[in-house]
C-alpha cells in the first residue's frame, strides 16, 4: 500500500495548471495572478490634505502659539474632488478637507484642531493659526502610494481584499488570473436519498455530496453536482458522462473491499487506475485514476479521478489530503500544504495496523503551548466529529501508542478565527 506523500506525488504528477482567463476583480477572491501589473496613474495623483484644516505657507506659521495666534486671511474653501482656482500667497490660507488637493502655494496644512476656528463662526474671513508647521506637514505626497509606470503586483500573487481594493485604485475593473477549476462531485450508493426528499427506511441522506461541494468552494474550485449514481455499472456509466467536461472528478463511495469492483471495472474501461488504498485511517480506500474526458477539436484529454472513500469522515479526510492540493495547483498556487503545528496530546492513542492515522481534535493554546485532545469517538461515519475539531492529530504508520502529555504533529483545519479557540 503506498503512503500518503506517494499518493500525493502520483496525483500532482497528473494534475496541470490551468489557463488565465479575464475575470472581474470581485471574482478573484483568492485567485492567481496571471499578469503583471503595471500603473498607468499616479495614486494620490496630487498632493493633497490628510486633515481637515487650513493649508498655510509653513513659514507664515513662525511664532504661532495658543497665546500668539498668527492671523491669517482665509481665501478660499477646497473639498475632496475639487481643485481651488486660487493661489496661496503670503498671509493668506485656504480651508481645506481631508482629500483635497493641496492648493498652488501651500506647503504645508494646519489642522482644525491647531486654530482658533472653533471659536469663530465657520465663514470667517480670518483664521488663527495656534502652532508652528514644518512645510510637508500634513500633505500626503502625489505618488507616496504608486507611481506611474511601476510594477504594482506581480503575476503570481495571490488574490486577496488588499490586492483587489489596489487594481481598484488603479482603475481596473477586470484583471487576468488562472481560472477556477471546475470539480464535478458525484455520490455512488444504492442507499443514499437526496436531501431535497423523504427518507424511507433503510436508506440515508447524501452528506457526501454537500460537504465535498462545499470543501471544493472553500479552497477556491468551483463544484458540479451531478448527483447519486446507483451501484451499478450502468447507472456509473450515465452519471459520470455527466462530468467529463469538468477539470476534475470525485465520487465517493464505492471504494471500499466489496464494492470497488463496479467503480474499478467502470474506470478501467474508461481510463486508467494509477492507484488504488493508501496506507492512512480514516480514508484508506481512496481510488485515483485518469478518465477519458470528451472530446474537443479532435483532442481527447483525460481528467484526474478521485475515489473518496465514502465514509462521510472519510471523504472529507480524503479531500483534505489530496484534493485540496490537486485543486490549489490546478488554480496556479505554490503552497499546496495546510499549516502543521506541535502540540502536546492530552490522552493516549494506539495505532494497530500501521497506518498513519488522522484523528479529529480540538487545538487550543495555553501559555504559549499548544494542546490537543480528541473529539470523541472517532468512527469514520460520524460526520459531527469533523464539525467539532479543528485540526487532526497526526500519528505516524510506524507509531504504535502515544501516551497522554507526548508532543505531536496536528494538521490544522480552521485556524482561530473560524473556531475561535486556537
Ligand atoms: P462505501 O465506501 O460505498 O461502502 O460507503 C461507506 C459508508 O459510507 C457506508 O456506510 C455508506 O452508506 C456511507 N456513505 C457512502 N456515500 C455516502 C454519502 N454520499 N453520504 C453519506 N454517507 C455515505
Ligand atoms: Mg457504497
């Protein structure tokens, strides 16, 4: 059985980045950067006031205090948006907002709380002037953030708020990134119910389905449900064509001892198996393969197949450790490996069989160290186990026990924000 780097190593060896493509800037959230960026403006483009106040020769403000108010001659008013007509000469000042464009002759601005304006009525045609400036003061410099013609973001870059909201100050409404892959999610069962109808007894509802949807999404893919496929050939065969369009494939179920049989006729016949178990708990029955996609301008290209295993734990364990990947590199991202910790194991474990087992745990911090005990019971079928943790404690294949207080390796899910207990 081979381990779960080889596993990993075999799926990324078969998975490609995909192209760029235009998007609107909004949609590339978490995206990769497929251009470089360059600006055609300067941001600021002036320079301009960072207080409300007044903008002032520096050198009128000489000798300025809260008992020696230099008076001066106010000129004009300029907001945010508007340029003032006039220019600032010797005695004089110009009211001015957060924003505005400093006016010609100004060097420098006092703010509202350094005058006597307070004390005047707003329209005055007089201002005092209650503190010395240095010329500079107060004046955001055209340019202190972009300059016209630099490399703002490199091709590469990851995609977050702050890039979207600087390609919104340089007026781009749409930029190029390497496009999302499209995930089409398929569930294999004779037992399984879509949750949109009654349940009949013996028979369970499509978990699956959703929470691998919903992992795709999370990590930046774009999900397909194509819905249940009975453990038949027939009914595999009809469902899977449903999806041969997209990046990539997922079923889960239908892996395990007896059933792999229809999942691996099927797949042989339509592709080919590269492996099949991985030497991990839960998950150990994950299948992976290259199916014949459909074909286009005459070119037939195969797509990556993952066979979760279809324990409701299982598959998302499963994703979590190769998905997850395939998809951050199909979507042109270099850091494929979700943060791994130390932390100190509140309560023994015992590995049996020699797997490297990936147990749901809760991770929280105490005086600067990390400790880690389990959700409870840990059968791979008990999906609210992967709701309460957090992170998954690590035990390695050739492991046999870890006693209560030892230090391991815990991958982490969701980091504090989202559990709000790290
Ligand atoms: P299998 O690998 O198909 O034998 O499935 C293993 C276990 O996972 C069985 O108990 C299935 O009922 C359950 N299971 C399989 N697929 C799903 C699914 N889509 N949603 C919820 N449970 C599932
Ligand atoms: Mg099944």
């Amino acid at each position: 059985m081979i381990s779960v780097e080889q596993a990993l190593d075999k799926i990324l060896g078969y998975v490609d980045v995909l192209e760029a493509e235009p998007s609107p800037i909004l949609d590339c959230l978490g995206q990769v950067l497929a251009e470089d960026i360059y600006s055609s403006i300067t941001v600021p483009p002036l320079d301009n006031s960072a207080m409300d106040g007044y903008a002032v020769q520096a050198k009128d403000t000489k000798g300025a205090g809260q008992q020696s108010p230099r008076l001066l001659r106010v000129i004009d008013t300029v907001t945010a948006g508007s340029v003032s007509e006039y220019e600032l000469e010797v005695g004089t000042a110009i009211r001015i907002m957060t924003g505005a464009p400093v006016p010609k002759g100004a060097d420098s601005v006092v703010k509202f709380e350094d005058t006597d304006e307070a004390q005047r009525k707003e329209t005055s045609a007089e201002i005092g002037i209650l503190v010395e400036v240095e010329p500079g003061s107060n004046v955001r410099r055209a340019g202190e953030d972009i300059t016209r013609g630099s490399l703002v973001l490199a091709k590469g870059v990851v995609i977050r708020p702050p890039e979207i909201g600087v390609l919104a100050s340089l007026g781009r409404s749409t930029v190029k990134v390497i496009r999302r892959p499209v995930v089409a999610i398929l569930a294999t069962g004779d037992e399984l119910v879509a949750i949109n109808q009654p349940l009949p007894l013996g028979k369970i509802y499509d978990s699956n389905t959703y929470s691998v949807a919903a992992q795709i999404r999370r990590y930046g893919g774009i999900p397909r449900i194509l819905g249940i496929a009975l453990d038949s050939e027939s009914s595999l065969m009809t469902k899977l064509r449903q999806g041969l369009d997209a990046d990539m494939l997922i079923t889960t179920g239908g892996v395990s001892m007896g059933d792999y049989d229809v999942v691996r006729d099927v797949l042989a016949k339509e592709g080919k198996v590269v492996f099949w178990k991985v030497r991990m708990k839960p998950g150990k029955p994950l299948a992976f393969g290259m199916i014949k996609g459909i074909s286009q301008g005459g070119v037939t290209k195969s797509i990556p197949h993952l066979g979760l295993a279809g324990n409701p734990v299982s598959s998302m364990i499963n994703f979590e450790l190769f998905a997850r990947p395939a998809i951050l590199k199909m979507m042109g991202k270099k850091n494929l490996a979700k943060p791994v910790i130390e932390a100190v194991i509140e309560e023994p474990m015992v590995n049996s069989d020699g797997r490297r087992i990936f147990a749901r745990a809760i991770v929280k911090k105490r005086a600067d160290q990390y400790f880690a005990r389990l959700t409870g019971p840990q059968g791979s079928g008990i999906l609210t186990s992967m709701s309460l943790a957090n992170g998954l404690v690590i035990v390695p294949e050739d492991k046999a026990e870890v006693q209560a207080g030892d230090m391991v390796q815990v991958m982490m899910l969701d980091w504090n924000e989202e559990m709000g207990v790290v």
